[in-house]
C-alpha cells in the first residue's frame, strides 16, 4: 500500500492485522487494533494540550509500550517528534529540549534512578501519568512531505544537531529494509535498540508496523533478562550490536537456554570480524544475517544482500538501496545522494550546506572504499585518520587486523602524538586471555605494514561506548 504520512500507515495496522499481538512489554500484551486506538487517543490528548501541526514534542523515556504511543500519537495529531538519549543527563538533554523548541516533554520518572528535569517553561509530562490515555480519539490531515522526526546525532563529534526527515522518506526506507532485514508478518521482535535512535525507532519500530511484527520492547540490555524473553517469547528478528551475539554465542555454548526461535540477524555499529559472522550462522540459529551502513543524515542507506559471503557481510556493509547513490571523493571520504538524505539541521544552514553539497551529496565523514563488485567498505570516521611518518593511518582498519588475534575480543585504536614521527597508535584492548602487551604489538607486525602497528597498548576491562554501542574515543583521548 502507498501511505503518504506514518500515522497513516500505523493507523491502518489495526485493519490490516486485528487481533495479532502488536507488543508485549512485560505483563501487557497489546493487539493491533488496541494498538491503534491507544495511539488514536494520545492523538486527542496531544491536540487537547495544544500541540498543532508542526509542533515539536520530546520524549526523553526508555524502550516501552507507552514510549510507542506516545511518539506515533504525537505524529498523528500533527507534531514532529523529538526523541531524547536517555543517557543524557538533565543540561545534556535540556539543550536539545530547547534548540528543538519542544512544546512539550514526555518522560518516564524513576528510570536508572534518574530525574527528568527539562527546561522552565516546557510542560513535563510522565508517560505513567493518565496523560495519554486522556484525549478522544483524534488524528490530523498531514503530508508525506512534511518533517515527521528531529533526531539529533550522537554528539561524539561535536554539539548534536538535529536532522530532520519527512514521512515519504522514512516510509520509503524502511519499507525496503523489511526486505532486506527479512523481517515477516508475525516476527516476534525483541528491540534492544533504543527507540531515541533510528535503529530502534525506525528500522523497529516502524518496521514491525508495516510488516505486522510484535514488538518486545527492552529499555536496559541485560543478558540474562534478553535471553529469558527470547525463550520465553519465541523471539524470531533480533538485531543489535556484536557484543549482543556475543553473548548468544556464549549462552549456546552453556546450554542454558533455548535459542531455536531465532530467525533473523541484523548487526552493526561496530567492526566485525568474519569469524563472529560464521559463528553466528554456523552456531546459532538464524537464517539470515544483515549488515548495512546508516548515518541519521541518510538512513540505511546500504545493506547486504542474500548471497554474500561471511567476508563480505562482516567487512562490507553492502551495497546501496534502491534510489541511493554512493561514491568516494577523491579524499576517500563516502558521498551519499538520493531521496534518503536529509531535508537538513534544525535552523543550521550553515552546518547543512557544508554537509550537503549543491550536487545533493551528503558528505558523510567517513572513509571508504567500493570493491569491484559495488560493496561499500568503510575505513574509518575521517577525523579519526592519524599521519604516522606521512603516511594516513586507519584505525578502524588497524582495529580489524588487531581482532584477528584470538586473544582480543574488543579495541580500539587512536593516534597519540609521537616526537619522531608526529603521531603513533595506541590500542586500547578488552582481552580474552592474558597476553603481554609487547607480545601483542610482536604479532601485529606480521600482521601490518609498520607504520599501521600501535606503539602502546592499554588493556582495559571495557570500552567507553554511547547508548548505540558506538566507542566514544573522545573518552579514550
């Protein structure tokens, strides 16, 4: 069906899957239908508080059912939402509440034993509160063209700013990525991907509204909690970050739970070494593995395909979809054009001209390559790159070849200034068996060229990594 707007389309899934289980979050199961109208009224209760088209409402609030009606019943009363990191602290998370120019807050009081304070002068609204339940049931005539979301980038390269995205971009994107992911009518969803990130709100949530998936909402990953729900649940669709497979693996290997349901893997954000793909098709249950490269300035805007190979899965992430160009500058970094690309930054011109050039091409700030086949591979953030001797360094390559040694299970890699050759590598490794530091830069030169090969190594019990499982070496710097 060709919906124009997403309250459009998530409006119409209590017609077009009634009674199916849309989520369950803890002891409450919610059909379609009760779905559907749950976010019929939030609409009334938004429009009854005065949010009009164009408003923006924030919700700064953990993975939930109410999370759910919340954000779709301010889209269906006409507003533009604003999802908040719920790592943020209170001035963190007050400055996007203000820059956004929210007319409202919704939170979840208590959560992490944190308070939600927002700004003076935005109404604070506790998604426990009656709120939405509230309204008469309500929905605005809006257009595909209009900005559905403000989503602001993760903040480790700098102030976030807010990208905006209409309604027929992000129908349009994620309609493809059901395809690509494999995700079916009926899946049972666990999304242990916030919902303040385009991972979980877009390619989970409004995924599982188009295809008809039950959602299992997870506000904090914990392994043992993750894997009572996928035995307990049946769950089929389970994306998420590397260490989430890690940890399936290591359950498989235990005995402990039944994993059988698991159909389809989506994963990510993070360097993958081919072995863990293996093992994760060879091991666990799943049948098919996605890996893709999204920005929120462009969605997902490549994937790989049924047919690749463990290597090009875990060291591509694909090749681009359907309306989306990709090609790399002469720098190296990725250029991105299509209908994907963002409408721009909230009141920043400047910021999104120096993003998109005036040929449609969102400069990404990142580095990468094309195989012959058309498979993107990315290097490296291109801020991250170091100059050792003259020569670029990647450490995101670096952080590949490292992995190969089977005693590290994670690192990262930085450039640290260095007298004789104006920078050098430093390897920050979380281990799996103890191995000397000199032993392990020893290896490293059999493995790369010289100049690549990290000068020190700090072994450490965990990287430092935001709420999307992204590693913020800001921290490590």
């Amino acid at each position: 069906m060709n919906w124009r707007t997403i309250p459009e389309m998530v409006l119409s899934a209590g017609d077009r899957f009634g009674d199916a289980e849309a989520v369950v979050d803890g002891d409450l199961r919610i059909s379609f239908t009760d779905l559907s109208d749950r976010i019929r009224c939030a609409a009334g209760s938004f429009a009854e508080a005065g949010i009009g088209k164009g408003d923006r409402v924030a919700i700064w609030a953990p993975n939930s059912a109410a999370w759910i009606v919340a954000a779709f019943g301010s889209l269906a009363a006409g507003g533009i939402l604003v999802p908040v990191n719920t790592r943020y602290r209170e001035d963190e998370a007050g400055d996007i509440i203000r820059r956004s120019d929210a007319k409202l807050t919704l939170v979840q009081d208590g959560f992490l034993d944190q308070e939600y304070a927002v700004p003076a002068g935005v109404p604070r609204i506790d998604l426990g509160s009656g709120f939405l339940e509230s309204g008469n049931p309500f929905a605005r005539r809006i257009n595909g063209e209009d900005i559905a979301d403000i989503m602001y980038t993760s903040g480790t390269t700098g102030r976030p700013k807010g990208v905006m995205m209409n309604h027929a971009q992000t129908l349009r994107m994620f309609a493809e990525w059901c395809d690509l992911a494999d995700l079916r009518r009926g899946d049972r969803y666990m999304i242990v991907n916030p919902f303040f990130h385009m991972f979980g709100y877009k390619a989970g949530l409004v995924a599982s509204f188009i295809r008809g998936a039950t959602v299992l909402p997870v506000p904090v990953f914990e392994t043992d909690t993750v894997l009572d729900l996928i035995e307990r649940e049946s769950v089929t669709m389970l994306p998420g970050p590397p260490t989430l497979y890690h940890a399936l693996l290591a359950a498989q290997r235990r005995g402990t739970h039944d994993l059988s349901s698991l159909r389809a893997a989506v994963t990510g954000s993070a360097d993958i070494p081919v072995d863990l793909i293996r093992r994760i098709r060879n091991e666990l249950p799943f049948e098919t593995i996605m890996t893709g490269y999204g920005l929120s300035e462009a969605g997902t805007a490549t994937a790989s395909r049924p047919g690749d190979t463990f290597e090009q899965i875990a060291t591509t992430v694909g090749t681009p979809c359907d309306g989306v160009e990709v090609r790399i500058a002469d720098d190296g970094e990725v250029l991105i054009r299509g209908y994907n690309v963002m409408q721009g930054y909230l009141d920043d011109p400047q910021a999104t001209a120096e993003a998109v050039d005036p040929d449609g091409w969102l400069h990404t700030g990142d580095l990468g390559e094309l195989d012959p086949d058309g498979h993107l591979r990315i290097i490296g953030r291109k801020k991250d790159m170091f100059v050792v001797g003259g020569f670029n360094a990647y450490p995101a390559e670096i952080e590949g070849f490292l992995l190969e040694h089977p005693a590290v299970d994670q690192v990262a890699v930085i450039g640290i200034p260095d007298e004789r050759l104006g920078q050098v590598g430093k390897a920050f490794v979380v281990s799996s068996a103890p191995i000397p530091a000199e032993d392990l830069i020893a290896w490293s030169r059999t493995r790369m060229a010289g100049f690549k090969v990290p000068r020190v190594v700090d072994f450490v019990d965990a990287l430092p990594v935001n709420a999307t499982g992204k590693v913020v070496k800001e921290l490590l710097r």
